[in-house]
C-alpha cells in the first residue's frame, strides 16, 4: 500500500505541474446532457409520486433556500426530488436546473445544477440497487423498494452522524451545503495501458460514475478538507477484462489533503501549502499523500489574467481548481480491500483566495472589472482605468464587461448574477486505476465513513460498499490516466445557473 501512495503522490505532482496538460495527455471525453431523459412519473423524486415522503428526513435535507432575486422555484418544490438511502431516510438527489412546479403549472429555475442526469448512466440500475431500502426486510429489493432508490446526496455524512452520536463525539459531524453535489459518469471509456512508459491502447471498456461534494463558491474549502465522495466502476468487456477486471461502488468521506490548509500553485515556488481557517469539522483526519485542493489565489491571477494589451489571458491557468484524491477501503486487520483515486476539476470557480479579502475570498467576476497600474497596484475606480497597463483580455471578460475597467460601477455584475461565466459550470474527473484486492471475498461490505474497518454485517454508522470478488492486482496491468467531463448544457444561456453552484 505505501508503494501505491507513494505513486499516488508522484502521479499527482507530475499531473498538478500543468494542471491544463492533464487534460491533453489522453484526450478528454465530452459530456453533454442534451440528450438526457425527461423526468419520468415512476422517479422518486418527481413530486408526482409522493410515494417515500413519510420516511424521516436525513440532515442533508432542507438546506437549499431559493435566492429570491434570481431563483423561481420554491423551496417546497426543490424538496420534493429526493431518494430514499439504504438507512430508510430521505435525502435530496439530482434534480434539473429547470422544471415545471406542478404546484402552479409554471416552468421555475433552481439557480444551481448537479451535474449529468444520473438516469442515463449504464450503472444507474446497479446504483439502484446498491442503495435500495429492504423496507420489509426481506433480503430482495423488491420493485416498490427500487423505484424509491437513486444518488442519495448526504449519504456518507449522515452515518458519520450516526457514528460520533454512538460515541458521544457529535464535535465531529460533518456538514455540507447542497449545491456542492456533482455527478459525472461516461459510459464505455476505453482504456489504455502502460508498458515501458508508452501509452498503448488497450481493449478494455469501463462505465463509471463520480459523485463528490466539491464547493468552490466560498471560504469553506479552503480550510475543510473533508468531502463526500462516491466512486462507481465496472470494467466489463474487451479482452483485456481477462487480464483487468474490476467492479466497485465505494462511498467515503475523503480526504482532500490536509485539514485547515490548501494548495497553491504559485507562479514563483510552485505547489505551496497555504494555511487558513478552520476546517469544518475542527477534528478533521490528516489527509494521506494525495496532493489535495489545488486552489487559485490571487498570484495566479497577476501572472496569468492580467496580461499586456498584445496578450490574451489564461484562465485555464489563472483560475482552476483541482483536487486530488488518494483513496483506500481497508479491512479490520489493516489490509487493503480496494483503492482508487480520482481528480477533480473545476474551470471558472466563483472565488478565488486573496489574503486581503474579506475571508480570504476574492470574486472572479471582479477580474474583469479591474487591472494592475505601472507599479502592479489594483486599479478598480472606472475614472481611473486609463491607467491601467495590465488587464483581464479574452471572450470570458468581453462578453459581459466590453468596456473592461472603464464600465461604470452601476453597470458591474454582481457575482451571483446568472449573466456570470464564473459559475463552475465547466468540470473534468481523471481517474487512472481502481485497485481491487478481494478475491474469493464478500461483494458487499461495510466500513466507517472514512472508509475504514471494512467487514461483512452492518453496524451503526456503517457505510454500505460494493466490491467485486475480484483480486486485479496480480497480472501487472497499468492503466493510464483517463479524462471525461466538460461543459454541462446545464448551464447554457436561460437555464439560470449562478453563483453559488
């Protein structure tokens, strides 16, 4: 395990050097949801069927309240998507950005979005199925019990609640706000493989799905390194499933390195780790070796969005975000059960991290509103922009600000506005190998929610996982690094997606 760490570590350092060439070494697969399915009557969460409704609420519900200057859809409304959890509570699931209330008959914005339409994803029935509630306890999921399952957002932080209430140590909950959810799935990506360091393709096909609570609108990540994150592969077909076998669906709260810091990728020192805040929760675990949440700052932006006036900015380097995973279920005597870790990246955050700002939270938005004098001070009075010599210069700024700097205060947008490109709309997963080591073993287990412990019975605060009675570690195959994601039609022109998102 400390070998695959330590390549962990080097893979994600090497990866995180230039954070835009991760995406360029295997070609990314785009996502587009255009093509996703029309709510059907039979969901859960479609307010048609109210069937669920009496099961009590897990923590995670209730928590997004409407932001009544730009969002048009109620609370009462937004509740009703919801799925029931292997425990028998309610938590809120994947819903559209936009929808009909059948409350009034009207088409309503939600403001936010979660990413794909899970429903389209080749491992949406094994999803089904893994988080089903045997109701009558019958030891079958039986089609009424199915019809109530789906992605329960909340899940893992709900059992951790569960946890620390059996031991008294309720300081250690874990709270996370709702609109942070994002689902990412492609189905059959072809792999590749390693040998003698070339990349060569390999016949073999997988399906996979992320979930991950990544917030990436305000101060709270910044110091909280504990994040949900689901993570569902099956490498089922091509030949090389004789040699690569893997199925797995694990649900943990990660680690995204260390608590009460992040990672900067300064221009002058490269990856620095910045100290901030207070994680939430304070008692949050160390993180492992992965490279953790490589977030923007303001150095970023000096270097590479305020640029001369025969330049073009890059955002693509001055304002992303990456986080890095390194994650493991392991058993009772210490020994690893499986092992996977996925990045992920988000293009266009909200906010990036300014010391002097209030918070340490500097809006993105306001990029295109000012620029840097001859001595590199902030110049952000429109009466003063002729002074300006450096500025934010490409299509992300000139669509909504085309006079630049010079544009009147009044006519600013505020952060939050819909009308904002900075919204984090634009999202890629990297995922490389799922490492398996259960041959001959249980498919179902239960750890705690860090993903610790693994055994076969459930217990208080157990987490539910499936591993495959598969052991893929003994034929030496690397995989390479693959990407998918991209721009979310979720969030084209009208769908009144905004900060925070």
């Amino acid at each position: 395990m400390n070998q695959r760490r330590a390549a962990i570590r080097s893979r994600a350092l090497t990866v995180g050097a230039a954070l835009t060439a991760m995406f360029l070494l295997t070609g990314g697969v785009s996502v587009s949801c255009s093509g996703d399915p029309a709510l059907d009557p039979s969901r859960p969460s479609d307010p048609s069927n109210p069937s669920g409704s009496s099961r009590p609420a897990s923590a995670a519900m209730g928590q997004w309240v409407p932001n009544t200057t730009y969002d048009t859809c109620t609370q009462e409304f937004h509740d009703s998507f919801f799925v029931v959890g292997p425990d028998g509570k309610r938590y809120p699931t994947w819903h559209p950005p936009v929808a009909v209330d059948p409350a009034n008959g009207r088409e309503c914005s939600f403001g936010h979005e979660h990413g794909r339409d899970p429903r389209a994803s080749a491992l949406w029935a094994f999803v089904r199925d893994h988080y089903a509630f045997d109701e009558n306890r019958n030891g079958v999921i039986d089609p009424t019990e199915r019809d109530l399952s789906g992605i329960p957002f909340g899940y893992v932080a709900e059992q951790l609640i569960a946890l620390n209430a059996a031991t008294g140590d309720t300081d250690a909950n874990r709270f996370e706000d709702h609109v942070g959810y994002k689902i990412a799935w492609e189905n059959s990506v072809l792999r590749e493989r390693v040998i003698n360091g070339q990349v060569q393709t390999f016949d073999l096909f997988c399906d996979v799905l992320t979930v991950i609570h990544q917030e990436s609108h305000s101060a709270e990540s910044l110091a909280s390194n504990l994040h949900q994150l689901t993570y569902a592969i099956d490498c089922n077909r091509g030949a090389g499933v004789s040699l690569y076998s893997v199925k797995l669906l694990a649900n943990v709260m990660a680690t995204f390195g260390d608590p009460a810091t992040f990672v900067a990728n300064l221009p002058a020192t490269g990856f620095t780790e910045i100290t901030f805040g207070t994680a939430q929760p304070a008692t949050s675990p160390e993180g492992g070796v992965e490279l953790g949440r490589v977030i923007p700052t303001i150095d970023n932006v000096r270097n590479d969005i305020f640029v001369p006036i025969t330049q073009t900015s890059n955002f693509s380097t001055g304002l992303i975000e990456t986080w890095f995973s390194a994650v493991s279920l392991v058993k009772q005597d210490g020994t690893e059960l499986a092992a996977f870790d996925p990045a992920f990246t988000v293009y266009s955050p909200s906010r990036y991290f300014d010391p002097d700002a209030i918070d340490g939270i500097a809006r993105s938005i306001d990029i295109c509103y000012t620029g840097l004098g001859v001595a590199g001070q902030f110049i952000d009075d429109p009466f003063n922009a002729g002074s300006i010599v450096r500025q934010a210069r490409g299509v992300e700024c000139s669509s909504i600000a085309p006079n630049g700097p010079a544009t009147a205060r009044a006519a600013r947008i505020a952060f939050d506005d819909p009308r904002s490109p900075f919204n984090g709309c634009r999202r890629e997963v990297t995922f490389a190998a799922s490492t398996v080591r259960n041959g001959g073993g249980a498919t179902i287990w239960y750890t705690d929610p860090y993903g610790r412990g693994a055994r076969a019975a459930s217990f208080t605060g157990g987490v539910k996982q499936y591993v495959s009675a598969v052991d893929n570690t003994t034929q030496g195959v690397a995989l390479a690094a693959k990407i998918f994601g991209g721009d979310l039609s979720n969030c084209q022109a009208g769908a009144g997606i905004h900060a925070p998102n």
